[in-house]
C-alpha cells in the first residue's frame, strides 16, 4: 500500500484514540480500586499551566478533527469542550473516531499541496498538507496523547509504554 495523507493520518488518528480508550479504562478500574472519585483523574494535570486530562482528549480530538476540516472540504463536527466525567471523554473519542472512520480516503487525495495557513498569537505560517500534517497535525496530537498517558501514570496508574504503544498484531 502507498503511503497517502489519509494512510499517514487517519489510522494514525483512530489508534491514538484506542490507545486513549484503554487508558480510560484504566483510570477508571484504578479510581474503583483506589476508591477516589474519578474526576480528580480528569481534572489531573501535571503543571499549573497544563491542560487537566480532559482537555488533553479534548485537543487530540480537535486536531485530528482540524485537520480532515483543513484538508478537505468535509464539515467537522463540532464539540463542546464540557466533558466532566471518564464517561464524556470516552464517548468524545467515540464520536471522533466514528468521525474519522467516515472520511473517505478519496477526500484527501491531492491534499499535500494544499495550502494551510496556522495562526497563534504572533506566529502565522504557511505550510503545504503534507508539511502541516507531518510538523504539526501529527506531532501536535501525540503531544496531546503522551501528556494524557503522562498524566495518568504521574497519578499513579499502572501503565507502561506498551500501553502507550499499543497493540502491534
């Protein structure tokens, strides 16, 4: 199979999410066991000025879902970012992955010279699709899936790095 935007990206993308799904399911097993109220995990964060657990899901969700949006002429769903309990994240990353799983590959054909323009505070760049996928998409959501795996481990979750990794076969 030759490597493609959608190859590069989107299975990518929905095993990123099922590597979240069973970190969630480890939390959760966790605080029963432990007998802490689960939202002291969702609202963990390993800095002041770090994003809780919550919004770690939340933004991993927003990239993957940013860059079909960026890439393509499809509408992204839109989702609130009001997700309070394990329950909530777990079911947001069910609908970005029933998202996802709707893209045809066929949408991002050609789209690695399509222009994409990123804008944060001062910095504005222009980068073609294939450059934003590969310095920033990507990069960006496993920023956002090591720092939750991060957040749950600091909190004393048992998970090592072939939880992160996840299934191979």
């Amino acid at each position: 199979m030759a490597l493609t935007m959608y190859t590069i990206s989107v299975p990518a993308y929905i095993r990123g999410f099922a590597v979240l799904t069973s970190l969630i399911d480890k939390a959760e097993a966790f605080a029963e066991e432990k007998k802490i109220n689960p939202a002291v995990l969702v609202n963990a964060r390993l800095a002041p000025d770090m994003l809780p657990l919550a919004g770690q899901i939340q933004r991993a969700s927003d990239t993957a879902k940013a860059m079909i949006g960026r890439l393509t002429t499809l509408e992204i769903p839109k989702f609130p970012d009001e997700e309070t309990s394990l329950a909530e994240l777990r079911e947001r990353i069910a609908k970005t992955v029933a998202f996802l799983e709707s893209v045809d590959a066929a949408a991002l054909n050609g789209a690695e010279a399509k222009e994409v323009v990123l804008s944060a505070g001062q910095l504005k760049v222009t980068l073609n699709g294939e450059e934003y996928v590969q310095r920033f998409a990507l990069p960006n959501f496993y920023f956002h899936v090591t720092t939750a795996y991060n957040i749950l481990r600091h909190n004393g979750i048992q998970v090592g790095k072939l939880n992160y990794i996840g299934p191979l076969a």
